[in-house]
C-alpha cells in the first residue's frame, strides 16, 4: 500500500471507528480478545500463545493511537490493559498448571514412584514483570523442581551408558573429565582419549544421588571391581593362579565354591575378581631419548670347543643414536611404539666368538679305557702285605698318588651306578661301561657326579682325597668284567 492507498484506509477507519463510542470500540476489542484467548488456551502451545501476545499488543497500539487523536477524554488504554493483565494472568495459570502436571510426571518418573506436589506448596498471583525476567518452560520446571527438592535437573556423567554420578553444576564434569586428561600430558602429547564411551547428559535425577564433586573426581581415578574369567592352561596350580590375581587359595575358592582344587582341568573357567580402572586412557607422546643400538656379531670355528660351545674373544658394544618416536600409552602400559627418526651418534662395536666344531663327547662306551688321573702307581694289583695293618692283603685294582683335589676322570663312557661313602673306600663312584665291564674310583675328597647320571670317557667325577681306609692322597681304581676284579694295567691304554 503507497503512501496515498494509506491515507484512505486511515482515513476511511477513522471514520468508521469515530462513528463508535469508546464504549462501543472497547466492546469490540474485547470480544476479539475473548475469542482469542480461548484458541489459545485449546491450544496453548508456543505459537499460539505469541500470536495472542501479538494480537493484545497490536490492538493496545490501536487504541493508544485512538486515545490520542480521537478521545482525549476517555483513557480506553488503560481499561483495555487491565483487561490484558487478566487475560495474561488466567492464560499463564493454565499453563503453569500443566507445567506443574509435567514436573510430576518426570518426578515420578525418576523416582520410580508415584508423586504429586502438595496443593498448599502452590500459589499463583499475578504482577507486573520486565520481559528479560520471563523464564521459559525448562527453566520455569527446573526452579519449581528445586523448590519441591525431589528431584533436581542435573548433568550426570555416563561411562559406557553406566551413571557414575551426577551435579548440579554445569560445566564441571566437563572440566573434570579435562582435568584427568590434562594430568596425563605433557609438553610432547599428540593425543589423549578415553577409549570408554564418555558422555555428560542434563537429566532429572534424585536430589540425593547428587555427589561431591570430589568424590565424583575420585570414584574416576580410582578401579572399580569387575568379574573377570581365567581358562586354566596346562601346567598351572590352584595356588599359583591365586597368586596371580592377587587372591589368596581360599580367597579363589570362595569365588569358585565346589572346586576340586587338586584336580584343576585345562580348560576350566575360573571366576576372577579384578579391580580395573573406570576409564581408560589412551595417550599417545612424541618422544625423544638415546636409544641403544644392537651390535652385529661374528662367530670364527674353532675345533677347540665342542659344537654348540662359544667363546668370546672380543665383546661387543652397543651404539646410540637420537631417536624420536610416537608412544602410544593406555593407562600408562607403553603399547606402541614408532620410530620416526634415528640419528647415530655412536656405531655400535662388532663382537667376535669362536664357534665350537668339535665333536661333543658322548657317554656311549668307547671299548678302551683311560688313565683315571695322572701319578705314580704307589700299589699294584694283586696279593700284598697289609700296608701298616690296613687295606686288604688282596689288591683289587691299583693305586695311582695325586695330590689331594687333583681331578678324577670317568676311564671310558657310561652310567654312574654308585657316587657316595661306602666303608673302606671312602667316597666311591662306580661307573658301568656295558657288556658287564665296571670301574671304581675310590677314597676321594669329593664327587661331582651323582647316580644315574651319563658321563663321558674323560669327564671328570671326582676329586682326589684320603677318605676310608687311605694312608694318603690317591684314586684306588678298579677294572671289574662281570663283578670280578681284573688287573687295570691290562686294560689301560
Ligand atoms: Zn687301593
């Protein structure tokens, strides 16, 4: 509409509106302010009730205009906003009791009961507000259910869809949850991230669930109990998968009631109880330090040492070099671990081995036997007078005098049948080569060899001593074929 087409309208209502009285305008404006309200009130939902704020608002305009130029007597606007007050006021009782049926719905709800507010706690009144102190229905519900003090709005933290506390601050858990991340960084962290499904949720929750935000700050640092399962493997005990979890025997058997914890299975499935963190932190840091570096090493046969023996001639020595790498942390435990760079400071030192080729001796029998150890015969075999009342008159083998400690040697290959005190000879092995064929090693200091064992032609078994009846160091060997004794010179090559 121009500015012309305007002018007509106005000028065309405003003799219409002059023919009325104020009486007969305030009548009207009411009727339509009726009709109104009510589509409001069956409705009531935000729009609606805007548009019935718009309509109020625009026809107080009308008549504040209509004041002005046509009726300077008759204060119409005043009446009409007293008229507005109390359509407000009635509009505004409806809804704050349906917001009030609302609040104990969620009450109830949360409570897991039925609730209701008592009569006598609520009052409506009208008055006068600034706009800005108009609060919308979230807010409207909050403050009422803070009043009752059943249950309170408040920002709950879940863990993998668990509550694990709630408060009424906003912001804190956020800042919680930051502050537990921010005190596993550093200066060189990439990333940090709970591996649970962390979220903050505005909810209505129980008064008294509400926590400390300390406490809640604790329960997150702290381990919570889990039930874990162990499968017994082969070769575990009872008490040692209990020590393995931290439990005592009868600790794991109360977890376990009816266990036969003699006869555990492979297989079986323990019931175990853990402690494991409420969250799960994943950093992953730049890193940079002085790594070592593997020497190389090289082997050299040498036919002195028998095969699979090694000797090191020159030993090795590790290098370092500057390295940065990505380390990947899960609460704490290093799981991975990329180099990106390495930057030798120091080459590492070669070591050098001699490898064994020689052969390695075998227990087998060789069909010849050595000399036992080295010395001079003192005895020989055979019939002879009793040496100042001891020893026997008939010498089963010889004997052979070395220095006490001077080692004995096994003769040939073959299976230690005797290694202890046996009367007269002192500390004796005895040693069965097969094919009936044994030899004694008699009245040594110690043995070094112990029954059953495999020993090889030259290994030694013993060291030599005075023991039994001895007037001195010596081995007394024998060589017997069948359990009777032979002349050893016979024998030894
Ligand atoms: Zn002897």
């Amino acid at each position: 509409m121009d500015n012309k087409g305007f002018r007509e309208y106005r000028d065309q209502r405003e003799q219409t509106i002059s023919a009325m009285s104020s009486g007969e305008l305030l009548l009207l404006l009411y009727d339509e302010l009726v009709k109104r309200l009510m589509r409001a009130e069956l409705a009531l939902n935000k729009e609606d009730y805007d548009l019935f704020e718009a309509d109020v608002t625009r026809s107080l305009e009308i008549v504040r205009y209509l004041d002005d130029t046509l009726d300077r007597q008759y204060p119409v606007g005043r009446d009409l906003a007293r008229l507005y007050d109390f359509f407000s006021y009635e509009l505004n009782r409806v809804k704050a009791g349906r917001n009030r049926t609302e609040l104990e719905r969620v009450t109830a709800q949360t409570l897991g009961r039925s609730f209701t507010i008592d009569d006598s706690l609520i009052q409506y009144s009208s008055g006068l507000l600034r706009r800005q102190d108009l609060v919308d229905k979230e807010t409207y519900e909050e403050e009422l259910s803070q009043e009752v003090g059943m249950v309170t709005a408040a920002y709950c933290l879940y863990v993998d869809g668990e509550r694990i506390g709630a408060t009424p601050y906003k912001g804190a858990l956020e800042q919680l949850l930051e502050q537990i991340q921010l005190s596993a960084t550093n200066e060189g962290t990439i990333s940090v991230s709970f591996a649970e499904n962390v979220e903050v949720k505005e909810e209505f929750v129980a008064t008294d669930s509400l926590m400390n935000l300390g406490f809640l700050a604790e329960t997150l640092y702290s381990t919570k109990t889990a039930e874990v399962t162990y499968t017994v493997a082969k070769g575990d005990t009872w008490s040692e998968i209990a020590e393995d979890h931290g439990l005592t025997s009868n600790e794991l058997l109360a977890l376990n009631p009816g266990y036969d914890i003699n006869k555990l299975q492979i297989g079986e499935i323990l019931t175990m109880s853990a402690s494991v963190p409420y969250l799960t932190m994943t950093v992953v840091q730049q890193e940079r330090y002085v790594d070592s570096v593997a020497f190389d090493v090289e082997y050299t046969d040498s036919a002195d040492l028998y095969k699979g023996d090694y000797k090191v001639t020159s030993p090795g020595q590790f290098g370092a070099a500057d390295t940065v790498a990505n380390v990947t942390y899960v609460n704490g435990t290093e799981i991975e671990r990329t180099v990106l760079s390495s930057v030798t400071l120091r080459q590492p030192v070669t070591e050098h081995r001699l490898q064994g080729t020689k052969d390695r001796p075998t227990w087998l029998p060789t069909g010849s036997f050595r000399w036992p150890t080295t010395g001079r015969i003192t005895s020989r075999f055979g019939g002879r007078s009793s040496p100042g009342g001891i020893g026997s008159t008939n010498h089963k083998g010889i004997d052979i005098a070395a220095p006490r400690g001077t080692p004995v040697y096994a003769s040939d290959g073959g299976t230690v049948t005797y290694a202890g005190w046996m009367g007269g000879y002192g500390y004796l092995v005895r040693i069965n080569h097969g094919n009936g064929y044994e030899t004694y090693y008699g009245h040594n200091s110690s043995l070094t060899v112990s029954v059953g064992q495999h020993v090889y032609k030259g290994q030694q078994i013993a060291r030599v001593g005075s023991t039994g009846n001895s007037t001195g160091n010596h081995c007394h060997f024998e060589v017997r074929i069948n359990g009777v004794a032979r002349n050893p010179l016979n024998y030894l090559s």
